[in-house]
C-alpha cells in the first residue's frame, strides 16, 4: 500500500468533489513539502472515512483538490474509551491529548478538580481548545486514524460523572488495592485522571458513587500524562486488541 501524506479536511467529502484546502494544510503541502500538481494526497474527514486526492491547482498559496476515490472508510474499532482528565501544566496536557488520540480515545473531557493548579482565562479558552482540536488532528494525520475524539468543553469533575455514559468506569488511585490488570472490559470504558496530587478523599468518594471503580497501576507514582498511556494501552492489550 502507497503511504501518501495525510491532511484533515472538516468540509464534507465526497468523490469527484473538488475543494480548496485550508491555510495551514495549504502551506504544508507547498512550502514544506514542496507538492505539485498532479501530486496525489489522502484527505480523511475525521469520521472514519478517508479519500485519495489529486492536487489540480497551487493558487494564492491555497491548494485546491479533486477527490479521486475512498481510501477507507469504516465505524471506530474496539472498546470505546472516554477520557476524563484534569486540566494539569500546558505541556503534559498536550502530550495527552496526542498519545491518547493515537490510541484511539472516543472522547477527551478536561475537567476542574480540587487540586487543579491551572485556571485558564475565560478569554484564553475557546484559543485554547483550538489548539487541543489541532493536536488531535495532527496526531491522527501521522498514525493513519479517520477518528478525531470529540474534545469536550471544560468541565468540573461533577459535571462530567453525571453525563458520562459507559458500560465500565475507572478512576486511577494509587491507594486502591485493586489493579487495573485484575478487570474484564467490554464496549466502553470512562477513565477519570486526576492533576498533580490526585483526586481528593471526597472526589473518589464522589466517583464511587456514581460507579467509578478507583484502580493503581502498580507500584510506580506516575505522572498524570504518563498514566493515561499506560491505562489506555493496558486496556486495549487486556481486549485483545494488541
């Protein structure tokens, strides 16, 4: 199979439809990677279809393609995995949202916990998830995902127990004596991820009743970023799906 380089396209796709791509993609593509016309490329939508393109025009620094034929097109694959984590430091949030959009997250909420040190300006916020939104696509482009994860609104803990909806749900506490690795998992699971600290005493007792099961992952204090890897791959490994 031809690995062509991969852009994200919110229009509606479609064969034979010809569409100008974005500033960004557009720059990309002439000024990085110096495409022609004629140069083929694969556009996904971010719904799980992608289509290969041919590059018609190069006009005012703006690409315009023709959608020649569907590339793939399928529903998501494997347990459904919704990510509710705390907002923590610019950095390691960023890194999270990347790895867990490899790993094929359904969903990220950033959520407002106790112990939650960043306090986002309400003006820096809708820049903000902008830039979360662009970091999900640009990982999808480079693993070969057609699935953006929905990226919620900034929420608190409260409010996003009381709306996630998941056959199993899990808290990472690394007080609690049950391993992660001792659990069965099918069709979705909810994973809530607390700042630096952790979760309070009366969040976990919050999350314990809406039917959150506080999990460790082992011996080893991990960061936050760190350990949405490791549960989201230990969860996909114990489904088979490794």
């Amino acid at each position: 199979m031809m690995n062509y380089t991969r852009i994200y396209s919110g229009q509606k796709l479609k064969t034979n439809k010809t569409l100008t791509l974005d500033q960004e993609p557009s720059n990309h593509l002439i000024q990085v990677l110096r495409k022609k016309e004629g140069s083929l490329v694969e556009l996904f939508d971010g719904r799980g279809t992608s289509f290969i393109a041919e590059i018609v025009s190069l006009e005012k620094k703006l690409v315009k393609v023709k959608l020649l034929k569907v590339e793939s097109s399928s529903e998501r694959k494997g347990i459904k995995i919704y990510l509710g984590q705390s907002l923590i430091k610019s950095e390691p949030f960023s890194h999270s949202i990347q790895k867990s959009t490899e790993l094929g997250v359904s969903s990220i909420s950033p959520l407002y916990t106790e112990r939650t040190v960043v306090k986002l300006n309400p003006d820096k916020i809708q820049s903000r998830k902008e830039r979360w939104q662009s970091i999900a696509k640009h990982a999808c482009q480079q693993c070969g995902e057609n699935w953006l994860p929905e990226i919620n609104k900034i929420q608190t803990l409260k409010e996003w127990i009381e709306t996630v909806n998941a056959k199993n749900k899990i808290v990472l506490y690394p007080n609690s004596k049950t391993k992660l690795s001792s659990l069965k998992f099918n069709e979705s699971v909810a994973i809530a991820v607390g700042p630096e600290g952790d979760f309070t005493d009366n969040e976990v007792a919050l999350l314990k009743e809406k039917d959150f099961l506080p999990v460790q992952l082992g011996e080893r204090i991990l960061r936050a970023d760190t350990a949405v890897i490791s549960a989201i791959s230990a969860i996909r490994t114990m489904c088979e799906e490794f």
